[in-house]
C-alpha cells in the first residue's frame, strides 16, 4: 500500500516536553535491557521469575542448550545484576535479583 505525504508526517510527530534521559538513566537502561537482548536469557528470566525460590540444575534442564551455553548466559545475566547466584555445595543457585528487576521496571516505565 502506497503512503501518501500526509501518512508519513504522522509518524514524524514529536513530543517537544521530553528530555534527553541523563547519562546514567541511559547506562543502567542499555545495561539491563542488553541483558535480556537475547531469547536464551529471557526464557532464563522467565523461569526464574516463575520459581518461589533459588534454582540450581533445573535451567539445564529446562533449555534446549548446551549447559555451557547456560552457563553463559546466566554470567551475562549475573553481571549486569538481573540475575543472583549463590553457591551451595558444588553448585551455583539462581534467583532473580528482585531490586534489579523493579529497578528495569521502572526505567521501561520512565522510557
């Protein structure tokens, strides 16, 4: 379907009233949303969000992946603080990092 002028300057509109984000709201909102720019690590969160409590070999399990490749993932999810590990035994235990999460809610809402 063919766009006449008028169409495009719909999409061209802008809100004079919204700033440029700070630096530091754009860091922490590319950092978190990076965390979660691949379906691997959403599907992580995800499981981990719908978990009462810590998760240990259940995310190998529940993946279509290589346990390396979780593991990966779960470092990339551990670094930007989406996600918390805690060592019990000889294995790492993962829950979400709930303060992280409400903090990249707020900063979707604020976007």
């Amino acid at each position: 379907m063919a766009r006449t002028k008028a169409d495009s300057r719909k999409c061209c509109t802008t809100n004079e009233n919204l700033a440029l984000p700070d630096v530091e709201w754009a860091e922490d909102m590319a950092k978190l949303t990076w965390a979660l720019a691949h379906p691997a690590r959403v599907r992580i969160v995800r499981l981990l969000l719908n978990k009462s409590s810590c998760v240990c070999g259940e995310i190998v399990e529940e993946m279509p992946l290589a346990q390396s490749t979780v593991s990966q993932h779960l470092k990339i999810l551990k670094e930007t603080g989406l996600v918390q590990g805690e060592i019990d035994g000889p294995r790492v235990c993962y829950c979400i990092n709930q303060d992280a999460m409400t903090k990249l809610k707020k900063l979707i809402a604020e976007l």
